[in-house]
C-alpha cells in the first residue's frame, strides 16, 4: 500500500465547519487534540491530555445520555489500539448518533513517530509495524458501517458521514506523517469537563 496523502489539519477543520450546539467532539490525546483545536477551541469540544484509550468509551457514554445530540469522536491510531474493545461494545449498545473518525498515521506521533501495529510489516528496520487494520478490526467487533478513506476526493463524504449519517458508524483515514505546530487547549481537565458540562447541561 503506498504512503498516506492526506493531511490531518484542513481534513479535521472540515470535520468540524460549522459545529454548532448539536456537536459533541471528544479528542483523542497527542496530535488529534491539537487538530481539533486548531479548527477552534469550544466549549462542547472534550480534548484529552490523558487518558490514552478512553475517548471512544467516553463518546459511548455520551452518545447514550444524550440521544439527542450527535457525537464524534476524533482520535489517532495509537490511541485506538488501546480500546480495542470499546468497539465491540460500542457495536453492542448500536448508538445511532455515534461517528468514530481514527486519523491514522501509522505513527505514535506524539511520542516521536515510533511505528504504531498500524505501519506496514516489513516496512524498514525502525518503521515496520503489524499491518493491522483498525477497519477490519471495527468491522470484526460488530460495527456495520465502516470505512477507510485514503483520498482527497473521499472527504467531503467522510464529512457528511461524520456529521450526520445514523451511526454507529467507524471511519479510518489514513493520514500522512507530518510536523505540525501545537495548538493547545486550556490544560486543566477540571475546566474543560466543567465548561463542557455548562455548555451543555447549564451547569457544571
Ligand atoms: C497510558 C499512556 N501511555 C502512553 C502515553 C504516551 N503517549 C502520549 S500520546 C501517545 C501516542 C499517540 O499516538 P496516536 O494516538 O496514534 O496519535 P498521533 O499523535 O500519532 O496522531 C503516547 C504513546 C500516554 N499518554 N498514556
């Protein structure tokens, strides 16, 4: 398979065009935080410093208390390969306004771009991975509607996807390596949680 093309940055901004009340956005930590924020940092965004594994546990319990709301999650590869489980009980509980995006660079990006199980096997002597496939892998757990998206021609219904097709539904992108500057969040979770709470419960 060749090298990823897509870059994270205009393809998350577009994720995100337009966000309003009905938007919940859980970051992942490392790069996807910073994706997300650089789009605009807002109230009903959840970006995580932590908690490496969490955010698509977190987006189930959202999506499940707020059915009304749509929820997405945006995460990295590394950070998936955590919860693995989380998909099958995401597949399990069937939340209809749940969208799961994975930018995958192949990479633990935010810890130096040591290979992640997602870079190709055999892929040089610092660079090989496990091949995995998180698609397959969503698909396996149950999760019907998966997809990958590889090309620029793709994203515009990755978008509409994303935004509003009835869920659950899992999309991988694979995403290029690149340095890109930090776009940082408030860093006290205790705020973010609070002003996230207020923004959408009217109390914190
Ligand atoms: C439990 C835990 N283990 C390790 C880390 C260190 N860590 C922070 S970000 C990261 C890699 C994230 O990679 P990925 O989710 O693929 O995102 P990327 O930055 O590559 O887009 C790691 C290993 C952590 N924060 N928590």
């Amino acid at each position: 398979m060749s090298k990823p093309t897509l870059q994270r940055r205009p393809l998350v901004k577009q994720l995100l065009d337009g966000a309003d009340d009905n938007l919940l956005v859980i970051a992942g930590l490392g790069s996807p935080n910073w994706d997300v924020t650089e789009s605009g940092d807002r109230p009903l965004n959840m970006p995580l410093w932590g908690a490496m594994g969490a955010p698509v546990c977190m987006g189930l319990g959202l999506a499940i208390a707020q059915p009304t709301k749509r929820v997405l999650v945006i995460t990295g590869d590394a950070d998936m390969l955590m919860s693995l489980g989380s998909l099958a009980t995401v597949a399990a509980q069937q939340p209809d306004n749940l969208a799961i995006v994975v930018l995958d660079n192949e990479k633990f990006g935010e810890t130096g771009n040591q290979a992640s199980h997602t870079s190709p096997r055999n892929n040089g002597p610092t660079d090989s991975g496990a091949g995995a496939d998180l698609a397959l892998i969503a698909k396996g757990c149950g999760i019907a509607d998966v997809g990958t998206v590889r090309d620029a021609a793709e994203v515009a219904q990755l978008v509409r996807d994303a935004r509003g097709k009835k869920g659950p539904i899992f999309r991988l992108v694979k995403v290029m390596v690149e340095k890109l500057e930090f776009v940082m969040p408030p860093q006290d979770g205790a705020h973010l949680k609070d002003r996230f709470r207020h923004a959408l419960l009217g109390h914190p």
